[in-house]
C-alpha cells in the first residue's frame, strides 16, 4: 500500500512539473491569460481541483502581495502535492521564463545599440503601450466598483506626480477604503497594522553606487509590497531604479517591460533583464531570486489560513482599495512613459491600430508584438 501511495506521488509530482514548465515555455499574453489556461488546464481537462476551489486559490492570490498567475500556479502545486509541489510549480513556471529573457538580455546587450535592434525596440515600444491601455481598460472595470475607490485612484494619480512614496500611497488607500467599508466593525486594527512597518521599507530616496545587494534588496521589496497585476511593476520599477537610484534610463526601463511582454511565463521576468543589464548573469539571478522569492514564503504561510483570508471582510475592503490606487499609479506611470514610445505618427498609428485589435478582436498580444517588431525592423531598414 505505501509502494502505491509513494508512486501515485511520484507521478503526481511529474506531471505538476511537466504541466508548469510548459506553461513557462507557451503561456503568452500576461497574467490574465495565464489564469485562463491554468483554469483551462487543472479544472476541466485534469479535474485536480473544482471551479469552486480554483476561484478560492485565485482570491488568495490576490490578497496577497506578488505575480497574482505565479502565485496561483504555486497554490496549485500545493494542493496538487504537497509543500514539494508548492516549489516545484513555481520554480517550473518560472525557469523557462527567466532562460529566454536571460538570452534576450544577452542579444539586448552586445546588439541593442545597432540599427536593426534599436528599430525593433521603436516598433515594439508604441504596442506594448497599447497593451498598457488595454490591461488599464480592463482592470479599471473591476477596481473602480464606485466612486470612492474612482477618487482612491485619481488621488494615487495626483500622489505619485507630486513623488509620494509609492508603498504610502497602497497602505493609505488600502486602509481608507478598508475602514470605510468596516467601520461599523472596527474594534481592532487588523491588517494595516500587519502591513503598517512596510510603509518605511523605502531602502534608497537617492542615487548610489551600484551593488549586488542593493540590487537584491530592492527587487525582494518590490516582491513583498507590490499588489496589483504585473503591469505595476512599471511605477516601482520607475520610482526605484530610475528616479531614487538612477541605475537606469526610461528607455532601458520601457526595453525591459518590452522583453518582459515578447516572452512567455511571468511578467515579473523583467527583473531578470535589468539584472543582467545592471550586474550580468549575477545580477539577473538575484534580481529573479528577489522578487519571486516572497511569494513562495507568502503563499506557504497563507495557505495554512487560506478560507479565513478569502472571507475576510477587512481583507477584501483592503484589497478594494490597493487595487484602485495601483490602477492609478499604472495610470501615471503609463502617461509618462508613453512620451519615450510615442514619438511620431507612426508610433502613434501602430499603438492605435494595435488597440483596436485587441478591443475588437481580442488577439494574442504575442501577435502585435511580432508585427510591431516587423514594423520597426522595416523602418529601421528603410
């Protein structure tokens, strides 16, 4: 009987690393996608687990800081097998990912400079962008579930261009709208006093020399703090390595989102990319370590308490509010940026018909990323 039992764990552990590494190497299109293949794939083709149960592991993700897909793929390898499926779907979903960009890094940085490279980049640049606006389209619908949190997200916007620090603002609009939506509860200070020491975990307001850990340090408290979908990263990658410690250019910053959106697998890769860029392979390790290494430490403490935290009216209300002010720092994040894209009116022209495609026609982004590259490489040609 334990011969049985030890090798029905054996296959089950194969096929959570099978299942995972092909979905490093195949799942384009951002986190939304993400989380509709794994659906796809663990709740009607393989039946692991039921709808029901999908959408608990889901809401646990999101109340939790981190890559929301990555999260979620590391929830079902532990339901899957144990606290040994926890790390194996994760580090399997995330390894195929990392080895492109890192080869991309390498191409980035002994041809980047040429010609042909940097008209790829011009071509790619005004689609992600495009992309961008899609993701605000689609994730505002959702944070803004009324005019409070619409106000919460317009504050964040005017916050941030004034350069409040961007973890005050997600605690301050977390625990407005928290205690808004449960003042008639409140007899005690539950999850702002949690988050509360984080607010000063702001490790440079100025520039410094580069080092490996301070490379480090700061991808693994952008790894603990950031909540929203991937597409935040843009405002604390911004506020970090390119205005507080002025490691980085805008237009490095935009070509690493660029890679990040070309590759399959996890958004939050692009750390892998400005850690190579900043320190070679040792930095694109520990910039991959940092930011993905809270989210296997808080998916194995939230998963001892996972129905209590997917129930929780002060978790939810708090979760209302850091979803609509990082809908307002993607916001401004995004309009800054789009003066380094959008240059000319064939930039414009190819964010413009790249958003209608994916309104109209819901394409994969993968695609337009594809045709924009083939679009700036003419230009540049040309």
């Amino acid at each position: 009987m334990e011969i049985q039992s030890n090798a029905l764990r054996r296959k089950r552990f194969r096929e959570v690393a099978a299942l995972f590494l092909r979905l490093g190497l195949t799942a384009f299109g951002g986190p939304a996608a993400h989380i509709a293949i794994m659906r796809d794939e663990v709740v009607t083709k393989r039946k692991w687990i039921t709808e029901q149960e999908f959408l608990d592991l889901f809401g646990a993700a999101n109340l939790i800081p981190g890559p929301t897909s990555t999260e979620t793929a590391i929830y079902l390898g532990y339901r899957r097998v144990g606290w040994i499926g926890l790390v194996l779907a994760g580090v399997c979903f995330i390894l195929p990912a990392m080895l492109i960009v890192l080869a991309l890094s390498w191409a980035y940085v002994r041809y980047g400079t040429t010609s042909w490279a940097s008209g790829i980049l011009y071509g790619i640049m005004p689609v992600v962008m495009a992309i961008i606006a899609q993701a605000l389209w689609g994730l505002g619908r959702k944070a803004v579930k009324n005019w409070w949190t619409g106000i919460i997200g317009l504050c964040a916007v005017i916050s941030y261009v004034l350069g409040v620090n961007i973890l005050v603002i997600l605690l301050v609009a977390g625990s407005v709208v928290m205690i808004g939506e449960n003042v008639q509860r409140i007899k005690v200070l539950p999850m702002a006093g949690i988050l509360l020491p984080l607010a000063g975990l702001n490790l440079l307001t100025s520039s410094a020399p580069f080092s490996l850990t301070l490379l480090f340090l700061n991808f693994l408290k952008i790894g603990a703090t950031l909540y929203g979908s991937g597409y935040v990263l843009l405002a604390f990658l911004r506020a970090d390595f390119v205005l507080h410690l002025g490691w980085l250019t805008d237009r490095q910053l935009f070509d690493a989102i660029a890679i990040g959106q070309i590759t399959p697998g996890p958004v939050f890769t692009t750390a892998t990319f400005i850690g190579y860029l900043l320190g070679g392979i040792p930095g694109a390790l520990l910039a991959t370590l940092g930011i993905f290494l809270p989210s296997f430490v808080f998916v194995a403490l939230s998963s001892l308490f996972i129905h209590r935290i997917r129930n929780s009216p002060w978790a939810s209300g708090f979760l209302d509010g850091v979803n609509a002010a990082s809908l307002g720092l993607m916001l401004a994040v995004s309009l800054q940026l789009a003066s380094t894209a959008l240059i000319d009116p064939l930039t414009m022209g190819v964010a413009i018909i790249s958003l209608i495609i994916l309104i109209r026609f819901q394409a994969n982004s993968t695609w337009l990323i594809a045709g924009g590259a083939l679009a700036g490489l003419l230009h540049a040609m040309l």
